[in-house]
C-alpha cells in the first residue's frame, strides 16, 4: 500500500512539473501537411506576390510556399514553423537551393512572431486555429496586406475573393484572400 501511495505521490509530482515544463510552448497550431504544390502556386498567384513582397507563412512545415515565393515570385520570404524537426528540414532545403539571403525559417510560436513586415501572409492551419491568429494579424499587418488562407476562413473577416480548387489528385482546396483595410 505504501508504495502504492509513494507512485502516486511522483506520477503527481512528474505531472505538474509536466504541466509547469510545457505552460510556455507554442499551441499546436495544425499538424504538418504540406500544402500540394499546385496550391503552393495557386495561393501565391491569388494575392498577385511580387518580387517586392516579403511573404510569411505561418505553420511553414517544410518552407514549399516561402521557397516557391523567393524562386519562382522573386519575393522575400519568412516561414514561421514550431516544430524544430520539420522547421530543420525547411532550413536544410533553403540552404541547398542557395536561398539564404532571400528566406529565413524561424522556429518559433506563429501567435508570437512580428509579422508587421509582411506584404503577403500565407496560412494553412486548423479552422480552430484561425480565431487566436486574427488578433495579432489585426493589430500587425499594414493596409493593403494580403492574408491567403487555405481551407479555413478567417471569423469575422470577409474575403475579397475565394477560389475552389482541384489539386490534381481529385481532392478540393479553398482559398480564401483577406485584404487588410477591407476585412471587416
């Protein structure tokens, strides 16, 4: 019995030190998915990027929509990516392409990260994600910034232009573009 009492008493302790360890760790925003590239493409051509634009894609994964963006749109690109595993192989990919002086992957929390600099915001996270991300791009982003957002709208904000689209494979994506000064 007593032993049975002393396992409890460290199986407790081991769970508040867990929960006390993990209280400042970025929320899972969406489990890694990489988005099809014909959507990689398509996300990009709907908010008109340029080789002007600094585009942050917040959830990166594997950095396809900031690599895509610096090569094919001669954009800047950021990925912000919590997962250190999955944000190493975006890294790994940069630098292999020689990409380094055009995108920079942050391992980091999305609901932290200053996205002020963005001109265009790419994102594809879980619906249930979208309302704890709107705040920050609320108070961030500058008019005029495009917001494309795959497979989940954002609440309260209304889209200048949805698309539905099929990837290749018979699967359909909607893309939804926000217009910073127009989504309200």
């Amino acid at each position: 019995m007593r032993a049975l009492a002393v396992a409890a008493s460290l199986l407790a302790a081991a769970g508040g030190w867990l929960v006390y360890s993990t209280r400042h760790m970025p929320r899972d925003l969406a489990p890694f998915f990489p988005t099809p590239m014909a959507i990689v493409h398509e996300m990009l051509d709907l908010a008109a990027t340029g080789p002007g634009d600094v585009v942050y894609d917040l959830g990166s994964g594997d950095g396809r929509i900031v690599i895509v963006a610096a090569e094919k749109y001669g954009a800047r690109g950021v990925g912000v990516e919590f997962d250190p595993a999955v944000a190493q192989m975006a890294i790994d990919d940069v630098q292999k392409r020689g990409l380094g002086d055009k995108v920079q992957i942050i391992i980091g929390d999305a609901l932290k990260t200053d996205v002020s600099p963005a001109t265009v915001v790419t994102i594809y996270l879980l619906p249930e994600s979208m309302p704890m991300l709107r705040p920050m791009l609320d108070t961030s982003l500058r008019p005029g910034t495009r917001v494309v957002s795959h497979n989940a709208e954002m609440p309260k904000w209304k889209a200048v232009r949805t698309e539905t689209m099929n990837d290749g494979t018979g699967r359909m994506h909607t893309l939804y573009l926000y217009e910073i000064g127009k989504q309200y």
